[in-house]
C-alpha cells in the first residue's frame, strides 16, 4: 500500500505544477465556464483515472526507461513519431514554464526579481537530474501531502467567507478570459496537456516499479487525486472570483487574506511543486536521448537547463495562456494512443501465440 500511495503521489506532483498550484491553469481552463467548470472537473476527473492507469501499468510491463519504447509499441511506427515529437516538445516547453513560475511566485510574494527565483530553481533542477529515478520520484512524491493540505485549507476559508452566492459570481467568472471555445473542450484539452505533460515521467516512475498491480493501482489512485485537488482548487476560487480574478497567482492571493504567514508557508509549497513538476520534465527530457548518470547526461543537463532559463524570460502567465491549450491540442494523438493501447497489445500478444503455435 505504501508503494501505491508513493506512486499516486508522485504522479500527482509531476501533473501539479506552476499553472495548477498557483491557481491558473484551473482557472482558465475550469473557472472561467462558471458552473459548467465544475462538469469540466467531473469529466477531467474520470480521464485522469484511467489514463493515469495506463501510463504506470504500461511503464511497469515494459520496464521504461524513456519513454520512447513504449510510445512507438502502443501508436504504431508513424503515430509514434508524431507522439514521440510531441511529448519532446511538451517536457522541454513545460520546464520552461515552471522556471518562469518560480521566478512569478517569489516575485509575487516577497518582491524578489523574477530572474533571481528562476536562477535558484534552475540550479535544484541541475542538481536533481544527476539523481537516480527512484530518488527523484519519492523527492517529486514528498512535496504532494503539503499542497493537498494547503488546497483543503483553502477551499474551506472560501467557502465559508463568500459574500455573494455562486449565482452572482457565476457572470463574473464566466469573464475571465479563456482561450477555450467551451467546457467540454476545455476539459479534455486540459486532461490532453497534462497526460502529455505527464507520459514520459509517468512510464518512466512504472518502469522503475517491477510489480505491475503497484503500478496500476498507483496511477489510477494518482489520477484520481489529480481531478479531486482540480474540483478543490476550482470551488475556492470560482467563491473568491471577484477578488482574485486578475492575479497571476490567485489561490496565493487568497491565502494572503487568511494570514500573511500562512501565505509565505504556501509560497514555498509552491515552488516546491513548481520544482517537482520541472524537475520531471527535465529529467525524462534527458532521458529521451542519453542514458542518465553518465558525463554525457550532465553536459546534455546543462545545456538544456541553460537554454530552458533564456526562454522562460517569455513570461509565467503569457505561457500558461498560449503554450498550454497549444500541447493540449497535440496531445490528444497521445490520449488516443493510450485509450487503444490495451486493445492493440491484446491483439499483438494474440498474433505472437498464433505465430508461436504456428511454429510449433
């Protein structure tokens, strides 16, 4: 049980990062439809479950080291390649974004220059990609319990502290801009961008778990987790909207109005799942193309990390906007792939006996 809830965990940090736990991502993609978000959360929710599922399970059967073996086994040899390209570019892109995310939340909540927060984010990354797998998943894993925490805190302050009902909120909510045309849309490109940003660390963390009934049960747990701490994180802030709707960071602004101590313990939990989610992103980026521990990973690490610290001077929130429903789009050649994924490896498996039988 142990080894399930450390997995769920660790999907869930690797899922939960910049966009999500500063309250952006939810609230573009979820509070932004007013009550119809909370259907969106409903729909997420059963996606991330089963998708979630099958990444770890399908990691553990064939033993992952990168994700790219088991992307090429499951799409074929021509959607592989459009999924394996997609997924490089997601894990690069989205490391961007969360060292763009630590340098807005320190910014945001102590007047620190972004460039500085991003500086000290970078180098964690560097440190943590010379670690082994296993080490960098119970380190991703360990920073999940404080932001579930926090969002539970959070949820229930708002709710009961509301001064309008959700019924005067909603046409508020429905206001702030989206780049979503609908909420079903919005949910399955926000579960697409998210599978896609979580595939490759997902196979990875199956891979490095032998027991495939862990594996499984770890990520449907994980994916699970995911939609919950959504539906919190939509709920306290679609309560607040008329107070944190122009934020960058909104669910740190209303912890700010809980207590000002209580929002410096929650800045840190941030960049602390800012850097888990970076941290895997760059790790299974690395991974991809050179064989991790060796000199050639740590020259690999550091040119990526330092061309990754130049883009993400783009900004925290234009990123979020525009590159986040842009992978969400490309990403569904990855849903699709693993939504037949079971069907294609029965069948395979089912051509191998006949052949094997054949033989004989």
């Amino acid at each position: 049980m142990w080894k399930i809830c450390r997995m769920a965990s660790a999907f869930i940090g690797v899922i939960v990062g910049a966009g999500f736990a500063s309250g952006q991502e939810v609230l573009q993609y979820f509070t932004s439809f007013g009550y119809m978000g909370t259907a969106a959360a409903v729909v997420a929710t059963a996606l991330f479950a089963y998708l979630g599922m099958m990444l770890t399970t399908l990691g553990s059967r064939t033993q992952a080291h990168s994700h790219k073996t088991v992307i090429y086994q499951i799409s074929g040899r021509h959607l592989g390649v459009i999924v394996d390209y997609i997924i490089i570019f997601t894990l690069f892109g989205v490391g961007v974004v969360m060292i763009a995310g630590a340098g807005s939340t320190l910014n945001q909540q102590f007047g620190i220059p972004a460039f500085i927060g991003s500086v000290v984010m970078t180098l964690l990354m560097g440190a943590t990609l010379m670690l082994k797998v296993q080490r960098v998943v119970a380190l991703i894993g360990s920073i999940t319990p404080f932001l579930v925490l926090a969002l539970a805190l959070i949820c229930g302050y708002s709710l009961l502290t509301m001064d309008r009902t959700f019924a005067e909120l909603a046409p508020i909510a429905e206001s702030m801009e989206s780049t979503l045309p609908h909420w079903l849309i919005s949910a399955v490109n926000y579960v697409s961008f998210n599978i896609a940003v979580g595939a490759a660390m997902s196979l990875v963390m199956g891979g490095a778990e032998k027991n495939e009934n862990v594996a499984k049960w770890g990520g449907l747990l994980g994916g699970v987790g995911v939609g919950v701490l959504i539906m919190i994180s939509h709920l306290a802030m679609f309560s607040q909207i008329d107070n944190i709707g122009g934020y960058a960071l909104p669910l740190l602004k209303i912890i700010d109005g809980i207590s000002p101590w209580l929002a410096t313990g929650m800045s840190f939990v941030l960049f602390g799942m800012i850097f888990s989610t970076g941290a895997g992103m760059f790790y299974a980026f690395v991974a991809r193309f050179v064989e991790m521990r060796t000199p050639a990973a740590n020259r690999f690490s550091i040119a990526t990390l330092l061309i990754g610290f130049i883009a993400s001077f783009a900004g925290f929130t234009k990123l979020v906007a525009f590159f986040y429903p842009l992978i969400g789009y490309l990403g569904l050649f990855l849903v699709f792939a693993l939504i037949v994924a079971p069907f294609k490896l029965k069948r395979d498996a089912n051509r191998a006996e006949l052949a094997t039988s054949a033989s004989n």
